[in-house]
C-alpha cells in the first residue's frame, strides 16, 4: 500500500467518523449527512479493497 494511499484512508476513517457524529446528533435524521456518509464508506471500501 502506497503511503498516498494510507493517508487517504485515514482522511476518509476521519470523515466518516465525523459525519457519524453530526448524524447522532440529529438522531439519525438528517438526509444529506446520511448521504454523505454512505459515500464516504463506499468510496473507504473501494479504495480498501483496490489496495
């Protein structure tokens, strides 16, 4: 794994983590954010898996 690579999974981890929390924060209703977040996992997984 390219260190390009593994930062970039840590900044997408951060991001996820962070969305999860403004989601909790709105009991899991807000739209947008719960779009963001499945984003931000599919595009985590995609880049996991190509690693």
């Amino acid at each position: 794994m390219h260190c390009d690579d593994k930062r970039t999974l840590f900044v997408l981890k951060e991001n996820i983590i962070m969305c999860f929390n403004e989601l909790k924060e709105t009991d899991f209703e807000d739209k947008n954010i719960l779009k963001q977040i499945n984003d931000l996992i599919e595009e985590y997984k995609a880049l996991k898996k190509s690693t």
